[in-house]
C-alpha cells in the first residue's frame, strides 16, 4: 500500500466508522477504528524511513517537524476520536443502556487511543536507528575489522585473518531481520558475526565469495530466500 493511502485510510476511517455507527446503531463498525490504527502505524513507519534518508534523525529541524506533522496529526485525530468515542458510549450507559456488546466497542476504542499516543510518541522519539548507524565491517588484503555499538549491548570491536575461516554459516533474516554470516574461525571459539545490512556489509559478502570461503551459487540461493533457513560451507558431515 502506497503512503498516500495509508494516512488516507488513517484519517477516513474514524469519522466512517463513527458515522455508520451513529446511522445504523450497530456498534460492529467500530471495528473499523483498529483497521485505521493500523494504517496509521503504517503510515508513520514510512515516515520514519524517509526521516533517515532527509535529516538528522537524532536532531530536531525545521524540516523533520514539518515532516512529522502528518504523523502527528494523525496521532491526534486517533486520540481526539476514540475519546470522544468512548466518552459517548459511556454517557450512553448513564442512560440505562446496557454494556452488552458494547464493552467491544470501549476496548477497541481503548486500544486506539492507546495506538494514538504510542504513534505521537514515536513521532517524538523519532526513528530507531538502522543497523548501519551501529554496525560496520572492513577489510584489506589480509584482515578483517568488525565494529558494533548496539543500543541493547555492549560495544565491540574486534577483528581476524581471513586465513583463519574455516566454516561460514550463513543465516537468512527473511523480511524482518538482517541476514546474518557466522563465521568460524582457528583463532576465537565462539563464532565472528557480520550483518548483511550493516556498513560495509555488501562489501564483505562479496568478497567472502571472491575468496573461495563461501560459494557465490549457495549465497545467491540464499539471498532470493526469505523463509529464515541457514547455509553452511563447507557443509557439516555427520561426525559434526
């Protein structure tokens, strides 16, 4: 779905919703309150994407507000409406209406205010930052360089020969995840671990290949899957 029509769909859904169900009685059509949550989210992730490509992602600017107002307007309509939502259902029940099917529609409503704030607040935090704000790898004729500093761990730096490899796994991410390369060495017991995605990470796969460590055949396999399997070279016997 296009960015257009997902914050189309964020923004129509909830006055269609509370329409249909103020024409009809029928609070079943609020279930359309959490469809347009939905494409709000959406609709703010691809705005976090185009954030990374046009500003600072860890500064405030002009141009990252006026980037952010849709998002936040639609932050805004989600909370406006689903209070006021919810605030009409429950002077309803004032009127001697029972809960009934209604206790649905107040946790739907509830969930999409809830959606609504945590959508303003990503806005404020701004996009997460991507594996290659954290991670890089280089390389020359003879070793290799992996740098890391994830929010969730702890920085690492570390390096070894390319001489030293002497099995590679690679580990397919699918759609969600960055593929993965474990690489096994003669000189650490635990395995080196490169992200695809991450600096300088195109590179290595290509060089891996070049240098006969890994077959350009299975990596091409392995990068038109996306199921999440692994790929070993040279493969485990069963001795392994």
């Amino acid at each position: 779905m296009k960015t257009g029509y997902k914050l189309g769909a964020a923004l129509a859904v909830v006055p269609l919703s509370l329409l249909l169900t103020g024409a009809t009685g029928n609070g079943y059509w609020m279930i359309g309150l959490p469809l347009g949550l939905v494409a709000a989210c959406l609709y703010g992730n691809d705005f976090h994407g185009e954030l990374v490509k046009a500003t600072d992602m860890k500064a405030w600017s002009l141009r990252r507000v006026m980037l952010q107002l849709p998002q936040f307007a639609t932050a805004v309509v989600c909370v406006i409406g689903g209070v006021i939502a919810l605030a009409a259902l429950l002077w309803s029940l004032r009127d001697g209406h029972e809960l009934g099917s209604k206790s649905l529609m107040a946790v739907l409503l509830a969930c999409f205010i809830a959606g609504g704030v945590a959508l303003f607040l990503q806005g404020i935090r701004g996009p997460a930052p991507e594996i290659k704000d954290w991670f890089a790898v280089e390389f020359d004729d003879v070793d290799v360089r992996i740098r890391a500093n994830s929010p969730r761990s702890s920085p690492v730096d570390t390096g070894f020969p390319w001489a030293s490899i002497e099995r590679v796994i690679f580990e397919d991410g699918g759609f969600g995840s960055s593929d993965v390369f474990y690489l096994f060495t003669s000189v650490a017991t635990d395995p080196f671990v490169v992200l695809t995605e991450g600096e300088g990470g195109p590179e290595f796969s290509g060089a891996l290949c070049e240098r006969g460590y890994f077959p350009p055949e299975i990596f091409a396999q392995a990068m038109r899957s996306s199921g999440g399997g692994c790929y070993v070279w040279p493969p485990a016997t069963s001795a392994e």
